[in-house]
C-alpha cells in the first residue's frame, strides 16, 4: 500500500512539516491537509478512524447482501484529526460482476471527493443542486437527497450534505451508481456504533 500522504486534491506527492511552517505543501494547490495512506480492512483500524475522525464515518447499515468493507481513508494528521473520511465497499452489483463505492464525508474545500471523482475543483460546483435530486438515502434515519455530479467516465458520483459536511459516494462501474438510486442504502455514523462488520480484501480505489 501507500507509504506517504498526498495531496487530497490530486493526490501528488507533499513537503512535510518543517522548522518553518507545520503545514503540508503540494506544489499545484498551496498548503493542505494530507490524505494519508489508507487503512486496511480491520477491527483495528475502523476503531483508529473512530477515535480521530472529527466528520462522520459514514457506513452503509445494514451492508447490501454479499457486500463487504474493504478498508479507509483519512484526510488529516494528529494535529488536526481526521477532517474527510472513507470507506470503501465491494460487492455484486444489481447489473452484472463486482462494483465497489467510496462513501465519503469531508469538510467544505478539503477536496477528496472531487479528487476521486475526477472533478478539478474542491467541491461538487455551482449549481450542482440546482434541479430536483437524482437520489434520496437515508442518513441516520432521515432520507438525504444527493445529486448526480458530471465525473469520469467510469465511474458514478453522488454528491450532498448531511450534518454540514458534503457527502460523497463514488461508484464503479458507473453502472453501479443505480446502487445509490435503488439499493436504499441507511447509512450510520460508524463513531457511534460498535459492530461487527464483514470485511474483505483492501481495495485498491483508495489508492487512486
């Protein structure tokens, strides 16, 4: 797996902290928070991303069947806490073969989503929200609306807000995204629950 943190926004290489600044650097966006290397698919480290993460760690609750967490990421150092969370998911899809999706929660302006779903800005945009949304789930019981945000190619991207922070989740194959549309996904905020939680191999997406 990754060794170094990166940058949230394109994932390029950083400079550390130094005797003159306590900052992470990326020489295209300035000073950020480091996306660091990403968790594996355990008990440990879903109960690290428990203690530091000062967002939501947000998992589907129950999982689809035949699903599987497949590890986490963070944005963040000890300093700051965990300021964007991941967790990676694989399983069938409704179409045909595997499909994985990255359900993110993240502070305005940090990056992450947009990074993975291929987006240049920081954010889902402009107007993003403008019409009436693609897809509702729920969110610690109240369903939360998400609208489709123009990405990749290969990939689905749902965007909106839930608890004042943007919510993510970025589904592969793009097929996959009806997932987000028909599944009725539930999700919880893991830091507030202790449970036993199927895992399965690291996925490689949180690597991008």
């Amino acid at each position: 797996m990754r060794a170094a943190p990166t940058c949230p926004r394109c994932f390029g290489p950083l400079h550390g902290p130094s005797a003159w600044s306590s900052a992470f650097r990326c020489d295209t966006h300035g000073d950020v928070l480091p996306y660091q290397p990403p968790w594996p698919p355990t008990s440990r480290a879903l109960e690290e991303m428990r203690k530091t993460s000062v967002v939501p760690v947000w998992l589907p609750w129950p999982l689809p069947a035949g699903w599987l967490v497949t590890g986490f990421g963070e944005v963040g150092d000890q300093r700051t806490g965990a300021r964007a969370s991941i967790v990676a998911l694989t399983g069938p899809s409704l179409m045909e073969g595997p499909a994985d999706i990255l359900v993110i929660a993240e502070e305005p302006g940090i990056g992450l989503g947009a990074a993975f779903s291929g987006l240049a800005g920081p954010d889902p945009g402009e107007g993003f929200d403008a019409g009436p949304p693609n897809a509702k789930i729920e969110v610690l019981g109240h369903p939360t609306p998400l609208w489709c945000v123009d990405g990749e190619s290969d990939r689905a991207v749902y965007a909106g807000e839930a608890l004042g922070n943007w919510l993510w989740t970025i589904c592969w194959p793009a097929d996959a995204g009806c997932m987000i549309a028909l599944a009725e996904l539930s999700l919880i905020d893991a830091r507030d629950h202790e449970l036993d939680v199927p895992f399965g191999a690291f996925s490689p997406r949180l690597e991008d």
